[in-house]
C-alpha cells in the first residue's frame, strides 16, 4: 500500500481516533488501536514510531478553533 500524506487519511479517521491525537499531541508512542486506525485509513505504519513533525504540526493547526 502506497502511504498518503496525512491530508487525506486523516479525514477517514474515526472522530474518537482523531480525539486521541488531540488530547496526546506529540505523543511519543501511539496507541495500537490508533495505530492500526491510521495504517488502514491509508497512512503510516505507526507500530514503533510516532508521525512526523510536519504531521503533528497539522493535527494541531486541524484542532484550533477559528474565530
């Protein structure tokens, strides 16, 4: 499987999956069950890392209210 870039997969998340994401920013280690969410939602394979900075920065840009 060819692995997309977070824009697309993230919006096949399930919400509590994503709520994960926000309420552990920049977690270190991810839960498996959001692991494997995010690996058949078509990103990466979250088994033994985290996402990247660049993905962090974008869950965290996703989650700000706007005014």
């Amino acid at each position: 499987m060819v692995e997309q870039h977070i824009e697309q997969w993230w919006m096949k998340l399930e919400t509590d999956h994503k709520e994960w994401f926000r309420e552990n920013l920049r977690a270190e280690v991810i839960e498996p069950d959001v692991a494997l969410a995010v690996y058949e939602a078509g990103g990466p394979d979250l088994k033994d890392k985290t996402l990247q900075p660049r993905d962090w920065d974008f869950i965290e840009t996703q989650s700000e209210f706007v005014d």
